[in-house]
C-alpha cells in the first residue's frame, strides 16, 4: 500500500522534497560552525517548546487517525505498523511535553532526566515502526488486526510511563548534575539517528521508480527523523539554536510520514478513480477493439448533425464485412480481432478529417460524412473504401486473408432526419448490396424500406406459424431410373397459414435463413420427416429413404451430429433411412471444421448427399475425400436437355463421375419424357421432378406407396424410356463423358 505508484504528475514534487531534505541536511552539516546563540530564557522556551511538541503529536495523532480509516485497505501491514506506533508516539511525547521542567508537575516531578527518558522512548518506537516497514513486505491484514496493534501499542505506552514514572532510578542517567548531556544520552541518539537512516536508503531501495511519492516521502521523514536526533545531540542548553532546530526537523519529519500515508491511502486511490473515470469514460464512447467511436458516439454525433438548426446535411455509411465468420472460424477470434485492427486502421487512411470512422458492433463499421450528398463524391468513397479493402491483410501469424466489404448508404436529410430512421434505411441499402453479390455499395430508396419492413413482417409471421402449426411437408417421390420402383421420397417444407393456401419454400426460406429461424424449422421438418418415415415403415410400406434438406446455417453448427441423433433417437428411425442433402456451398463455407462434421454424420449412419451438385465449388478434390454417398444433379443441366448440348454435356459428365467415384447419381428436375430417355441412358440411378410426381401431402403419398394407378405409371414412363430413341447429341454426349 505504502509503495503504491502515483504516476509521473508527481515528479516536480518529489524534486523540490530533495532539495528540502538537502536543505535540511545542509543545515546540520553547518551546525558545529553557527555560533552558540541563545535565543530564550528557560522560562520563554517552555511555551515554545510546548507548542512544537504539542504540533508533533497533533501529526502523529493524523497518522493514527488516517491509518486506522485506512486499515481495510489491500496490502495495509506497513499503514497498520505505522498508525499504531505513531499513536503510541503521541502518547509517549504527551508525557515528553508534560514532564518538561516548567510544566505543572501532574506526572510527577518533571525534569530534564524524565523528559530525555520519555523523548528517547517515542523516538525508539517511530524508530523501530520505520525500519519494519522499511525491512518487511507489504502484506494484507486483517481490519481487526488493526484493533490488537493498537493494544499493543497502548500496553507499550503504559509500560513506558509506568517504568519511567515509578522506576526512573533503575534506567541510565542521560543528564549530567551540570545539566550537560551524558555520553549514555548522547549514544542513544545517535543510534537512534543511525536507524532512521538506514530505513531511510533502505525505503529508497524498495521505490520502483524516482516517482514513487509515497516512498520518498516515507524515506525524507526518516531521513529528517535522524537530522532531528542529531540536533539534539549539539546542543548546549534547551534554549538555544540547536535544540529548537531539533525539535523543528522531528515536526517536519512528521509531516513527511504524515504526507506518505495520506497520498497512499487518499491521493492515490483518489487518482486511481479519476483515471477509472476516464477510463470508463472514454470507453462509453469507444470500441475497446479498435478504439475507434463506438456505436453511442456515432448516433450522439448524428443526433447533434440532425438538430442543426442551420440544416443537417451528409450521409452515412455502413460496412459490413463479407465472409468475415469464416476468419473467426478457421482461424480464432484472436485473429478476428487482429483483423478488425488492421481493417479500421486501412479505413481510416482513406478518409478525410472530417469522415467519422466508428466500429458499431462485429465487423460492422460506420462511416459520417457531415456535408457531403453529391452522389457522385459519395460513390467515390464507397468505392475507395471497397478497394482499400482489395489487397492482401497479413496477420502477426504470417497468414494472408482476403476480405471484402459490401456498403449501404443513406442521405440525410433526404433520407430520413431521425438517427433511428437513417441507421434503419442504410441497412436496407447495406441489405441490398450483400444480397447483389457483395462487394458493392448501393443506395437507400423508400422501395427499400418497403421490402425490408414486408421481410420483417414474414419473419414475424413465420416465428408465430411454428408456434401455431402451420408449416408441413410435402413428399416428392425418387424413382429408380432402371425400374421405375418408388424408392424413397424427398421432405419439402410447406407453409400454409390460414386463408391463404400452401406456399412453397422458396417465397419464404431466404428470409428465414437470414434471420437464422432456418435452424429451428430444420430441425422442426427434420423430426417431421422421420416421423412420418417411422410410421410409413411400420405400417408396411416399401420405402427405402427419406431424403430432408440440412440448410447450411443447421450444418454449421457444431452439435449438428448430436441433434441428428437425438431425433433418430426420439423417433426410433434407422439411420440408414435418413438421407441428408447438403449443399456444395454449405460444405465449402463450413471451413476445416467440415471433415470431421461429415464423419461424425457418417458414424450416426445416415446417407449424405450433394445437393445442386455443379453448381456450386464442384470439386474432385473434396469428392475424395468426403464420406458422400450421393450426387443430385441439378434441374438446371437437366432443364437444358435435349435442347442445349452443353448442359446435357454436364449431365453426362457428371453420371460418369459419379459411377467412377462408386457414388450414386439422381438427376433433379424431370419433366418429360425425353429427359427421362436421355438420363437413363447415360446410367443415372434414381431421377425425381413432376414427370415422375410432384410433391404431394403425406396422405396422397401413402396412397401411392400402398400401390395405385400412379406406380403403374411411373413404371410404365421408366419402360418406354428404355426403349425411346436417342435424342440428337445424346451420341456425342455421351462419347465426351466416357471421355472424361
């Protein structure tokens, strides 16, 4: 506690307490030179002398009184030593200053031997408090242990008025019977003198710094503690220069310890606060990260833009940063966050000094321009700000990343002329830009606004239709292209609130994945299927699958495997009956995390299939190494058949590739029965699309299971495109795949 640094304000004081502490030793020094001067009678000296006594232990009672305030404090041993030596201090000089020959003789007979005795006793307990601070570590004691040192210090004062008053003849003579000092007297103080000096240099020993107020203060009063006893050992009568300096210096000195514990326990904590505030302060209205204004800074200062009377005008800019998740994943937050640094410091080198740059929250940035609405100027800096992005972030760890931003900006006060409505209105511009294919800025317009608040409004609408069962799935058969046989079916969402009919996944999935309600309704049709697929097995029917959609943000997370367990679990499924589609782009956004994400799928013993393969980051690479047991096609190549010789190309390669790799292959999207014709002759496994059925109701499903007029169909459809004529380019499509 004692030790506590204050910081380098307190420099400028530390030097002018050495030059008063060189003074002060200076004077000493030049003592045996001054000429012997009498300046009081014994009778003058004895209010004087009472005065400065009086003085001492007012101070010393301070630093009793400030020490025990402080006794609760951390590291308090050294405040606890001191206040209750310096108590014991006041008392001891108490009966110094009454047994002084003058004063009324309440104690007894005064005189110079029982005056010298007390004065040399409080001068050994200062003595000693000093150099166990200066000797011992500070430590944490307990408040109470505060109440036993002040026992102590009370018994010791005790003992020394009772040894003294009643048992002075049995202590050492300290005055000669010419009233001239004995060597006795003089001895003890300067071993007295000795010890507050060796406190004093080992003090200065323990300071960490020549800022360090509280130690040199603590060290300055031992040090003048000692030029006290040293005066007192020079002079020749009480009332001459000598001994009035003597009794000076041990006033001084107490003040000294006095100022040390007083900036200990009150000045330092007291600026500690105030930096804290600051601190606080500061941190209110900025990113810890980044130290750049936080988002409460940013919308203070847009508010006071909006109030100017004189007409607010500027625009403000939102950036997000594009696929940066994918950095926290594979790399650590720690290298997130080094990221962000590195970005706001390349965003700030490209804007004015009158563009506020703020960090708003994630990796979302924000940029004020106050006066600037020329769309021309402000598509300018978004672009620069993009391209400030383009080259290459290098972290501490020698990785290189690659990041983008996509940017939303609003005007205002054409814009809006609330903070609320203009931090809403650029991120429906921030919206449209990510959904345009990132990178890119765009512009805030009231159509914005209209489809942000109908977004709003359908995710709304969606959280309270799970909550009231409105969603269900529908079942889209998948065919055995050799056969015809109903092999397994296809789980596709449905929403169907009241009164307005079934509405198809597509005018509503975009919203609820971007929102991240995409996770609860796949898990929700996740357990539906399987349910349904339980019951439909032990009701007898024929189905071999049920193929369910793992949207990308259900495939990210890390407890995918457990929760898949847990409803095969709940519904008593076979895992082998589960068929999971995943997407090529959610396999590739997953990071390194993919891999063992798909093993522990592969252990459950569910199927995985690609979904939309070719679409996406097609890649043999990954195709080694994942366990995937199935390629979909996508409708998009097969849409293109017969009529473009490309997607039948890719049709083809695609089936080959497969085969090679011991996958199996269904081709999506089957509408006629020239597709149907090509694909089967290219060697596709299974096929699916509204030739062979179109998603139906679980109802109208276990119809068709339990065998009607539509399998025969489908059987029939599979046997005539066995026997269909190739379609023109199907030969040479097919030379290129084998080729391939």
């Amino acid at each position: 506690m004692i030790s506590r640094d204050t910081g380098g304000a307190i420099e400028p004081q530390i030097r002018h307490l050495a030059f008063v502490v060189a003074a002060l030793t200076a004077l000493l020094l030049a003592a045996p030179l001054l000429p012997i001067v009498h300046f009081f009678t014994p009778l003058s000296y004895l209010p004087v002398h009472t005065a400065l006594e009086f003085t001492a232990m007012a101070v010393s009672l301070m630093v009793f009184g400030l020490g025990w305030n402080l006794r609760g404090e951390k590291l308090n041993s050294h405040i606890v030593l001191l206040s209750a030596a310096f108590l014991a201090v006041a008392v001891i000089d108490f009966a110094h200053a009454m047994t002084y020959p003058g004063m009324p003789s309440a104690l007894g007979e005064s005189g110079p031997q029982l005056t010298i005795e007390f004065w040399l006793a409080g001068r050994a307990f200062a003595a000693l408090a000093l150099i166990a601070v200066a000797l011992l570590p500070a430590r944490s004691w307990a408040p109470n242990t505060a109440v036993a040192a002040v026992v102590v210090a009370l018994a010791a004062s005790a003992l020394v008025w009772w040894i003294s008053l009643a048992h002075g003849d049995m202590l050492p003579r300290n005055v000669t019977s010419n009233g001239s000092l004995t060597a006795f007297k003089i001895s003890a103080e300067c071993g007295l003198a000795g010890t507050y000096f060796l406190a004093a240099l080992l003090l200065l020993r323990r300071r960490k710094s020549w800022r360090n107020a509280n130690l040199c203060y603590l060290a300055a009063g031992s040090w003048v503690l000692g030029l006290a006893e040293l005066m007192l050992t020079l002079y020749v009568s009480p009332g001459d220069l000598l001994n009035l300096l003597g009794h000076v210096y041990k006033a001084v000195a107490y003040a000294m310890l006095y100022r040390a514990l007083f900036v200990a326990g009150v000045v330092a904590p007291q600026r500690a606060l105030t930096r804290s505030r600051g601190e606080l302060a500061y941190l209110a209205h900025h990113d810890a990260l980044t130290r750049l204004p936080n988002r409460r800074m940013i919308e203070m200062r847009l508010a006071a833009l909006l109030s100017d009377a004189a007409g607010p005008q500027g625009s403000l800019l939102l950036l997000d940063l594009d696929a940066f998740k994918n950095v926290n994943d594979s790399l650590g937050h720690a290298a997130g966050d080094e990221l962000l640094r590195l970005v706001a410091e390349r965003l700030q080198l490209g804007l004015s000094s009158e563009a506020l740059l703020g960090r708003v929250g994630g990796d979302e940035f924000v940029v004020l321009t106050p006066g600037l609405l020329d769309d021309v100027a402000i598509s300018e800096l978004a672009q620069g700000l993009i391209d400030a992005l383009v080259s290459v972030f290098v972290l501490s760890g020698g990785q290189e990343i690659y990041i983008g931003t996509s940017i939303g900006i609003c005007r205002f006060p054409r814009d809006g002329r609330t903070v609320d409505q203009l931090v809403r209105n650029a991120d429906a511009a921030l919206y449209e830009a990510k959904a345009a294919g990132r990178g890119v800025f765009r512009f805030y317009t009231p159509a914005l606004t209209e489809a942000a608040n109908r977004r709003v409004s359908l995710e709304s609408r969606l959280r309270r239709g799970l909550e009231r069962n409105e969603f269900l799935l529908y079942y889209q058969p998948l065919v055995n292209a050799t056969d015809g046989r109903l092999n397994g079916v296809e789980a596709l969402l449905r929403w169907a609130p009241p009164g307005e009919g079934v509405i198809p996944a597509g005018a509503f999935i975009k919203v609820a994945e971007d929102t991240g309600f995409s996770i609860a309704l796949g898990e929700w049709a996740l357990r539906e299927a399987c349910r349904q697929m339980k019951d439909w097995r032990a009701e007898g029917l024929a189905l071999d699958i049920m193929a369910v959609n793992l949207s990308s943000q259900q495939f990210q997370r890390p407890d995918v495997a457990r929760t898949i367990a847990g409803v095969l679990a709940e519904t008593g499924l076979e895992p082998q009956a589960l068929e999971l589609e995943i997407t090529e782009s959610s396999l590739m956004a997953q990071g390194t995390d993919v891999e063992a994400t798909l093993a522990a799928l592969n252990e459950l013993g569910v199927k995985l299939a690609i979904d939309d393969f070719g679409t996406g980051y097609s890649s043999l690479a990954y195709l080694k190494r994942f366990p995937v047991d199935k390629l979909k096609v996508d409708q998009s190549f097969v849409r293109d058949i017969p009529d473009h010789a490309k997607g039948m190309e890719i049709c083809a390669v695609v089936v080959n590739l497969g085969k090679a790799l011991g996958l199996e292959v269904l081709a999506e999207g089957v509408e006629t029965e020239i597709q149907l014709a090509h694909l089967r002759r290219l060697g596709c496994d299974s096929v699916q699309g509204y030739l062979l059925g179109r998603p139906m109701p679980a109802e109208e499903m276990a119809a068709q299971l339990r065998g009607n007029a539509a399998s025969l169909r489908r059987l029939q459809l599979v046997a005539s495109a066995a026997a269909a004529p190739a379609v023109p380019g199907m030969e040479r499509t097919e030379l290129n795949a084998r080729s391939a």
